[in-house]
C-alpha cells in the first residue's frame, strides 16, 4: 500500500511539473505581432496595438504605440495595386513626413537596404523634422520603412522627440527585421 501511494504522489508530482513546464513554455513563447492581410511584424517588449486614428487616410492600416518611449508612435500603411511601386510609396511618405514638419526636415541615414529574417525586400531612411510647439521649435524624428509583401506596399512611418531618436530607430528596425 506504501507502495502505491509513493508512486501515486511521484505520478502527480510529474503531471503537475509538465503542466507547470507547458505553462511557463506557452506564457513565454506567445509573441506580440501585428498582423494585416498577409503581413506581419514582432513588436519589441513595451510596443502595442492602437486604433488608427480618425480621419486617417484609408491607406492606415495600423497605429502602434511604444509605452516605454514617452510620445512615440507608428503608422502602418499598405497600398495596393498596378500603379504603386517602390518610387511611388516613398514619394507618398517623402510628402507626409513634409506635411508633418512644416518648419522643415533633413535626412539624417540614407537609404539603406536589407532583408527581413521572411526574406522580404525593405528600404529603410531616418529623418528629422521641426515643428511649433507653442512658440518653441521642437525636433523629432521618423524612420521610414518600405517593405514589398504579399498584402501589397508596406510603409511605416515612426515618430519620437528627437532625444528618444535612437530607441525608437533600436526598435523599429527590430519590426522591420521581424517582417514576413
């Protein structure tokens, strides 16, 4: 009788360590993404999912928001069709980074090309623009990402303060990167 309840109690004890095994495995293998169509980005630790904005152009398919980095965010574009091509998306964001800063912007990095860990084709730019903040010109900053998926032209545009610049460009080229 000894017997049998020591290897009942061992029995329990190892269902009780797989399932504690199997909860732990699944609490950390679940991934925070943002998906659309065919297309989808791992958000780094601290970024969420939002609304997209009221009377965004209908283009918007997402706005991501960081928690961790006061006042930052992005916007997730997708066109589609014939007539857009990579030429056409990036004169598309060219014109809303201008509208965005009317005080004026400059290129800080250059286009730069490279491939998503799903193979996909990106270019990716960073700008600075000023804008009026009650009286004081306040600086920030936008990387540019423009992606070729299977749901169509991918185009993400971030924007920080200009002192938060550098985590936000760490963390965006980890969704960039993270592409499929």
């Amino acid at each position: 009788m000894f017997k049998r309840s020591l290897l009942s109690c061992f029995m329990l004890f190892n269902i009780f360590l797989f399932g504690l095994i199997g909860f732990a495995h699944q609490a950390l293998s679940q991934e925070n993404t943002f998906t659309y169509d065919n297309f989808s980005l791992t958000l780094p630790e601290g970024w969420v999912k939002q609304d997209v904005p009221k009377g965004s152009e209908k283009e918007t398919v997402g706005s991501l928001k960081s928690e961790k980095i006061n006042g930052t965010s992005i916007l997730v574009f997708c066109y589609k069709g014939w007539r857009y091509d990579y030429r056409n998306v990036r004169i598309v964001g060219l014109k809303t980074i201008a509208s965005v800063y009317p005080k004026g912007q400059e290129q800080l990095k250059k286009e730069t090309k490279l491939k998503t860990d799903g193979g996909l084709a990106v270019v990716t730019e960073l700008w600075r623009g000023a804008v009026d903040a009650g009286g004081t010109t306040v600086f920030l900053q936008t990387p540019m990402g423009i992606i070729k998926s299977r749901a169509g032209w991918i185009l993400m545009l971030g924007f920080t303060p200009d002192s938060s610049g550098g985590q936000l460009e760490e963390d965006f080229l980890k969704m960039i990167k993270s592409a499929k």
